[in-house]
C-alpha cells in the first residue's frame, strides 16, 4: 500500500503544472470554453423556470394557450441541454490537460461535491426528458398535476447542480481566511470551502441573472419566428410569446441591480483590495461598459413596451407619458455611464486643474450612480404599470384614491433616492456605503405596495377591448434581438470582472498562477474574447432556433382565444 502511493504521489509530481494550446494559448482556449458553458448553463436554468409557472398558469388558468407556450420553450431547452453537455465537457477536458496540477487540487477539495454534481445532472436529464416526451401522454386531470410536479423537480435538480458548481468558482475568489496557513487539500473541509464568503451571493445574484438571460433568448426566439411567419394566426402567437419574454427579462432584470449590491458588498466585506481592484484602476473602465450595456437594456426594454401599447385598445390615454419616462431612463444612462476619471493628455489635466472634470467628476462617483440607477428602475416599473393598465378602467369605489396613493408611493420612493444620494456627497464612504440600502429599500417597497394596490384595483374591471397580438410593427422586434445580443455581452464581461479580480492568483492568496498568462489581460484583449464567446454563442443559438422551427407544426390558435391568453400579464 506505502508503495502504491508513493508511486502515485511520483507520479503527480512529474506532472507539468501547465500545458500550453495551439495557436490561442490555453487561457484563451479555458476562458472560451468556460463562457460559452456558462452561457448555455444559463439558458438552461432560467428556461425551466418560466416554462413550469406558464404551465402551472395553463392548469389552474384552463388556459392551453400557456401550455402550449410551456412545450415550446421546453422544446428549446431540450436542445440547448445537449450544447450545455458538450461544452462542459470540453471545458472538463481543457482544465485537466492545460492546467493538470490546479485541477488536481481543486478536485481533492471538491471531489465528493463533483461525484454529487454529475450524479445530479443524470437525474436532471432523466427528468428533462419525461418532462418534455410525456408532455401529450400526461395531460389531463391528476397526471397534468405529476407532470408539471416532473417541471418542478426539473428546476430543483438544476437550481442544486448550479449551487455545487458556484461553490467551485467562489472558492478561488474567496476562499476561507484560515486556509490560508496550510494550503494542503487534506487540511480544508469540504463544507467549509463550500460555504465560503460570495457563495450565496454569486447563487441569487446568478439565479435572478439566468431569467433574465433566459427570457431574453425566449424573446429573441420569439422574434424570429415573428418575423418569419406566414399566417396572421402564427404572427400573433410569436408576439404574445416575445412579450412574455420580454416581460420576464425585464422584470428580473429590475431586481438584478439589488443582487449585484450585495454580493460587491460581500467582496468588500471578505477583502477591500479585491473590491477595489474591481472598483478602481484600470477595471473601474468595465463599470463605464456595462453601465452603457445596462442603459441599452432599460431603454430596449421600455421602447419595446411603448411600441406594444399600440396594438392595445386605450393605451393611448397613457403615451404622452412615454416622453417624460424616456427624459428620467436617458438622463440617467448618462450619469450611471460618466466616468469618475478622464482619458485625457497633460494639457487637457493642466485646463482640468486634475485628473477629476469640475462638472463631470461629481456625476462618476457611486452617490450619483446609485441615485441614477434607482430612478431608471423606478421608471421602468411606471412603463410596467401604464403597459398592465392600458385597456382596463378600473371601477372600485376607492379607485381614485388608489391612484394618489400609488402617485404619492412613487414621489415618496423618488424624494427618498434623491435625499440620499445628494445626502451622500458629504458624509464618509463607510456611510455614504449604507445609504445605498435605503435607496434599494424604498424602491423595493414602492414596487411591492404599488403592484398590490393596482392588482385590487383590477378587480372587476372591464376591458376597452382585446389586445390585438401580431400587430407589431417589424422595428419592435429588432429591441428583443438587442436585449438578448446585450444580455449576452455583458454576462461575458460581469465574468471577466469577477475573475480578473484574482489578478495571478488561481486561488486568491492561496496557490498562485505561475504560467506566462497569470497576469489579468487588458481590456481590449478581454473585450475580443468576449465578443468571440458571444459570437459563437449566439451563432449556435441561432442553429438552436432553425431546428426548433423544423419541429414545430403549422397548427396555431387563433390570437385572443382562451380567455386570460388574449391579455397576458394584464
């Protein structure tokens, strides 16, 4: 027994620490396949949600429209989970041939956890598959109850198999502080490298990030069997599908903002020098992007809605609106997107007095980006609610005073983001950081108490008339292409930023990088990375979408048909 692992421990040690790819170099070669990975995991993930509560809506709704809509995301999903296979695959096999000393160590910590993960994803696919092929088969009474069960269970398989592998990337950014001393994988348990500092953090914060990506993606599906329908029937239905998308995409992308708080808060927490290096220096230049890329989203996702209250009877009561709410999404891309620092030469810093502009300086720091971000949030609710509102006239007694007092809930919300965010240009960071909580906190209650007091509001209402789905003009489809193109960017760029924080460290400050790419790339090669993994990504997505209109028969049911299905979401 000595000798057998003494010859295995030979043999560890005669293994290179690195190897090297042809021609893009093994860095290139992980980060490629890591992302692309990541993107159709994503996908896959934020599908199932939303395609179990569309079929839950269609069994307790008696609506088969939703059911339908259900199946046909599925059907996408179905497709995906294979890319999502293959690509982890290839990722397993670069991490244990180009970097076989690193993966050797991080699967003697996480080794049991790995056995957990691929048992689960069999599971998952077992699941996957009776969820989609006994679609037809059970679909009536009790046996529509186990199905949509099979749904649910789809979803807690992926949610745990997601969970397992954060714990593996959280752990090289934030490993635990006493490991530190004795780096030995023998010496860390397993739970306690689990259940390290962003753990939860990254789950919620990824969680709430798949929605929206995969409501994106549904939405860009949607689009494109939109634009290439032939019947009036088929337009129709490939509009009402965009906009559950887009409705899915946007709603969670309002509280998205919220989840990146907390876990840029955790890092501070775990190490200021991480945070700032993420915050500040030359990666501060990634915040400036996505702060731009976030702003596309916001504003593809309000222009899409305001297009769409013209196919809805009544809406136009509401569109001199549009204007005032596109004022507060455009000023507020301009400040969330104003840099804190100049690119500038000796003589444009000499006209400056500094390295800060006079005016333009007080808009880059985090009081004015916060305050800005919650009122594009805040705005973008409003075009939620005016969208939910449009063909209904309410006719409770008390539905005059409900409207103030969803008025008074938003100026309150308003005046609470603004007290604190000027508030904060003369208190210390350690304060001003606290403020930002209050801010969040009077969004969330505004949107929360809001939406409960317009749902009784609802009640009994009657309709000034159908919404007429497929009467979209083809430019309001171009904004769901542009939510899924962006989304798709700036989850390659949030990843980056995540992991270019450990700077040459595998582990943060436990086993370091030592190959020729250790230290973290500039940003121009990392934004033609990105756009690489996302072009490959959506090409693939693309072919993901042919083959689902290859399966897809020509059968459709009339738009407005089946009740609630004529009024989705309102």
């Amino acid at each position: 027994m000595a000798d057998g692992l003494y010859l295995l421990q030979s043999v560890a040690d005669s293994l290179p620490a690195y190897r090297d790819f042809p021609v893009i170099g093994s860095r290139a070669a992980i980060w490629i396949s890591a992302e692309i990975h990541l993107m159709f995991a994503a996908f896959v993930l934020g599908v199932p949600m939303f395609a179990v509560v569309a079929e839950a809506i269609g069994i307790f709704g008696k609506d088969q429209r939703y059911d339908r809509l259900a199946k046909e995301f599925t059907r996408l999903l179905l497709i995906a989970y294979s890319a999502t296979a293959i690509w982890g695959a290839v990722l397993t096999f670069f991490l244990s041939t180009l970097y076989p000393k690193f993966w050797a160590y991080l699967t003697a910590i996480f080794g049991a956890s790995m056995w957990v993960y691929v048992s689960i994803f069999f599971f998952e696919s077992f699941t996957l598959y009776l969820y989609y092929y006994g679609w037809d088969r059970w679909k009536y009474g009790r046996a529509k109850l186990v199905h949509w069960g099979l749904g649910i269970l789809l979803n807690v398989w992926g949610t745990t198999v997601m969970f397992i592998a954060d714990s593996w990337l959280t752990y090289m950014m934030t490993p635990p502080r006493d490991i530190t001393a004795d780096t030995a994988p023998t010496s860390i348990k397993l739970w306690h490298a689990i259940l390290n500092h962003t753990w939860m953090p990254i789950n919620i914060h990824r969680l709430i990030g798949n929605v929206v990506f995969g409501g994106a993606i549904v939405g860009a599906y949607a689009s494109y069997r939109f634009l290439a329908a032939k019947t009036d029937e088929e337009r129709a239905h490939y509009d009402w599908m965009g906009y559950v998308g887009n409705f899915i995409a946007i709603s969670a992308l309002i509280v998205l903002p919220f989840a990146g708080y907390w876990l840029g808060r955790e890092i501070y927490q775990y190490d200021q020098s991480l945070g700032i290096t993420m915050m500040g220096g030359f990666m501060s230049w990634l915040w400036v992007i996505q702060a731009f890329l976030i702003a596309v989203l916001f504003l593809a996702g309000n222009y899409y809605l305001w297009v769409g209250m013209g196919r809805i009877p009544g809406a136009e009561r509401f569109r001199p609106y549009t204007k005032w709410l596109l004022l507060v999404l455009l000023v507020g891309a301009i400040v969330w997107g104003t840099p804190h620092t100049m690119i500038a030469d000796s003589r444009e810093l000499a006209a400056m007095g500094g390295a800060l502009h006079p005016f333009l300086g007080v808009l880059g720091v985090m009081s004015a980006k916060n305050t800005a971000v919650n009122l594009m949030i805040l705005a973008t609710f409003l075009s939620f609610l005016l969208y939910r509102r449009a063909n209904i006239r309410p006719v409770v007694p008390w539905a005059p005073t409900g409207t103030k007092i969803q008025g008074a809930m938003f100026a309150i919300a308003a005046a609470i983001v603004l007290f604190y965010g000027i508030r904060g240009y003369f208190v210390e960071a350690i304060v001003r950081i606290g403020y930002s909580v209050y801010q969040v906190g009077a969004v969330l209650a505004c949107i929360i108490f809001v939406t409960i007091i317009d749902v009784l509001m609802a009640r009994g209402a009657p309709s000034l008339g159908a919404t007429q789905w497929g009467k979209m003009p083809p430019r309001s489809q171009y904004a769901l292409f542009i939510l899924a193109v962006t989304f798709t960017w700036l989850m390659g760029l949030m990843g980056f930023a995540r992991s270019g924080i450990r700077q040459h460290w595998h582990v943060w400050q436990v086993i370091p990088d030592t190959s020729q790419y250790a230290a973290t790339p500039a940003l121009g090669y990392a934004a033609i990375m990105i756009s690489v993994c996302a072009l490959i990504f959506l090409s693939l997505v693309g072919f993901i979408f042919w083959l689902g209109g290859l399966a897809e028969k020509s059968t459709f049911v009339p738009a407005g048909s089946g009740g609630g299905a004529a009024h989705v979401g309102h």
